[in-house]
C-alpha cells in the first residue's frame, strides 16, 4: 500500500486554513496517514502561485482541494493513492 505525500499550503491569519487543518488531520488520521503543512508567506515562488487558493492540499505534488476542503473528496482520493 502506497503511502500518499500530503501537503497543506496555508497562511499566517487564515480562518479558511484554521478549518483545512482540521479537515486534513481528521482525514489523515483516519486513513493513518501523515500530512505535512507549509507556510506559503516566506516562500514567494508559492505565494505568487497559490495566492488567491489558499489554502490548498497537495497530495502527491498534484493540487486536490482548496478553500473549502471537502472531506470526502479527499479521503476518495487517498484511498485512490493508496491502492496505487
């Protein structure tokens, strides 16, 4: 089984990525995966690409979900990874 990379792109003072952690941690546990997350207002290169999506998971490099995550979607597409 596949253990799928899961990132979380965020910022300071974000109500919307205060939720997204929340979402992405129930998902992962739940899966018993592991998910990183990263600031994006020290790194310009994905300020500038990200910056009017975020917050955004990222699961195996490939944008999944932003703003709002939707949970299900999510967990659909790591049980997909993970069967990889």
């Amino acid at each position: 089984m596949a253990k799928p990379d899961v990132l979380l792109l965020t910022k300071a003072d974000c109500h919307l990525c205060m939720a997204a952690r929340d979402a992405v941690s129930r998902v992962s546990a739940g899966l018993g995966l592991e998910w990183r997350e990263q600031l994006v207002d020290n790194d310009p290169e994905l300020r500038e690409r990200y910056a009017e999506e975020i917050p955004v998971v990222l699961v195996d490099g490939i944008q999944r979900d932003f703003w709002k995550i939707d949970e299900a979607r999510l967990t659909r597409v790591l049980q997909q990874a993970m069967a990889k």
